[in-house]
C-alpha cells in the first residue's frame, strides 16, 4: 500500500514487498541532497569582554577570576600594612577550618566546602562526603551563627571592595559612616576582610560599638580585620547571607565587585518580594554607580521588567551623616502593613 508523505503525496513504493517503484530510481549517493543545516543568525556568542566563548575560555576564565580575587585581597591587606594572612602560616580559629581533600583537587586549586556541594553527586563517594552529611554541617553553621550574633538587635551590614585603600575617600567615608551609626547604637557588620569592610569595623570601634566580621571560606585564606571583635566563620555562602540579613537593619553598599553586586541586589529582590521591610539599600558614591542606576532605567525599566517604584528601593548619596542619618530614620520608623493585611 502506497504511504503518504509529509506533503499529502503518495510515496513511490509498490505493494509487492516494499520495493522501490521501476519508475522512481533512487539517486546516487553522490547527488543525494544533503539535509539542511539551521544558519547561526547574528553574531555568535561572546564573553563581556568580546572573546570567543568556548569550554576552554570560560574555564580560563574561572581560573583568572579566582587569581583576581585573591590579589584584590593581598592588595588591600598590604595597603593596610600587613602581609596577606594566604602569605603566611596561621593558627586555626574557631568555625569553617581549612581542611585539604588532597584525593579530590580540581583544577581551580583548594576545594572549596561550597564547591563540593554544588558539584554534582558522585557514585560510591564516603558517606562523609555526600550531601546529606553536608546538611549536618550547614546545621551546625548555622546554628554556630545564630548563636554567636543572638544578642545583635540592631546591625548594619556595609559592603565593598576589598582592594581600596585606606588613603582612599571611599575608605574614610565607610570609617565615617561606621562611626556614626555606632555611636547611634547600631552593630556594624562586614565581611571581615580589608579594603571597606576594615574601614567599617575601624569605624564601628572609634564609635564605641560593636564590630563583626562574618569570614567566608575561599580557595585562599582571605584572613580577618583587626578590627574585628566578634568574627565568625563561614564555609557556605547561603548561610553567610542569611546572617547579613537576619542581624541587619539596612544595607550600604560602597564600591565593590561582583560579591558587592550579590549582596545589594538580594537584599533589593528581599523587599520587592516583600519579605524585608523598612531595609534601606543605600550606595554609596553616585558616580561609580551611575552608570548602573542608568542602566536600570532605561534598560530594565525601559522594558517593563521592573516597576517605576523599584527605583525608589535604592538610596544614593556621597554623604557620610546622609546615609547614616538614613539608617536611623527607617529604624525608627514603623513598618507598613503587608499587602493584602
């Protein structure tokens, strides 16, 4: 029986054992036509920076992000003075302790905690090594962070880039706005590291209050501020951010990279979902953010993929006693009912 075919026609097959038609021959192979192959339109895809995006340039990439990183710190370590903590040997502290997996490197160097538990799983792996022995650890993570920063009621989180230098404005702006809101009361809360997140823990110590620095893991030792008084370590990112959170009344973000970018924009997605409220995000330096701030309003704003509102969720100033006075005010005041209460 003859088929038909895509087009509605009947194929050339007879009914006697499938064989092919006398009047239709099948055509050499070597003036078959050959199948269509879907044409690439527009430019193929590139990095940021306009290389050719393949296997081998990400993972180049990952590779010089992490060297980056870790030179941002060293430099921020020695313009503060000191020798880089990944430079010299130093004694363990209590919390995420660096413990070397020598059987199972990668080729970016020190495994991570955080790494291990976005890899994906292995077969026949010791249970030590499996995700559920890791929700063990996160626990306890997390319940080490609770416990430690359970009497802070009233924090600040200031974040920003571990390079700059204490000659830098930024650097005296962040000690300035530190101090004043530690003479208001507030904790203030950083990262741990040089650069900002020193000048805010130095500002939180002249004005009489509280410093803490939440340490992350990472594949080289970042090392901790003398300035801090309360240091907790961390080896999980998640659990590092929910302790931004939960111990912060505002945010403000100094100029800083893309772990800078993270923490403002979580904290933006937090309150425009509704689960913050009366959480100022302040940025700090309008011209370095400017091109941002333009960017989300004729781009993301443009296209509808926020509200006009949003906008509104970010506060920008160049003043030490504006951000600080900005802080106080949200405190104070009290929050809005939820939506639909």
């Amino acid at each position: 029986m003859a088929r038909t075919g895509a087009n509605g026609r009947k194929t050339g097959r007879s009914g006697v054992g499938g064989q092919l038609s006398a009047k239709v021959k099948p055509l050499p192979p070597s003036t078959r036509p050959k199948a269509a192959t879907p044409k690439s339109r527009g430019p193929k895809a590139r990095t940021a920076s306009g290389k050719k995006a393949d296997p081998a340039t990400l993972a180049a990439a990952a590779l010089g992000s992490q060297e980056g990183l870790r030179e941002r710190t060293e430099a921020g370590h020695r313009a503060a003075g000191r020798t880089p903590p990944s430079q010299v040997s130093t004694k363990k502290t209590a919390g995420a302790t660096r413990v070397v997996d020598d059987d199972i490197r990668s080729y970016a160097g020190l495994v991570t905690e955080d790494q291990k538990l976005l890899e994906s799983p292995k077969s026949g792996q010791d249970f030590t090594r499996t995700d559920p022995w890791r929700v063990l650890r996160i626990m306890g993570e997390f319940i080490e962070g609770f416990d430690t920063l359970a009497s802070i009621t009233k924090g600040v989180t200031i974040f920003g880039s571990a390079r700059t230098d204490p000659e830098d404005p930024q650097y005296r702006a962040a000690q300035e706005v530190a101090r004043l809101l530690a003479q208001a009361g507030f904790a203030i809360i950083t990262g741990a590291g040089p650069g900002i997140m020193e000048a805010a823990n130095k500002g939180a110590k002249e004005g009489g209050g509280h410093s803490v620095g939440c340490n992350i893991e990472l594949p080289f030792e970042q090392g901790a501020n003398p300035y801090v008084d309360t240091l907790v370590n961390f080896r999980y990112f998640f659990v590092r951010k929910t302790m931004f959170i939960k111990y912060s009344n505002a945010f403000i973000i100094f100029p800083g990279g893309f772990g800078t970018l993270d923490e403002a924009f979580e904290a933006l997605t937090l309150i425009q979902t509704g689960k913050l409220y009366q959480f100022p995000v302040i940025m700090f330096g309008r011209h370095y953010w400017a091109g941002l701030i333009r960017w989300l309003q004729s781009r993301v704003l443009g296209e509808q993929k926020i509200s006009p509102g949003d906008l509104d969720l970010i506060l920008l100033t160049d003043d030490p006693s504006e951000a600080a006075q900005a802080v106080i005010d949200a405190h104070s005041t009290p929050a809005p009912p939820k939506l639909g209460v």
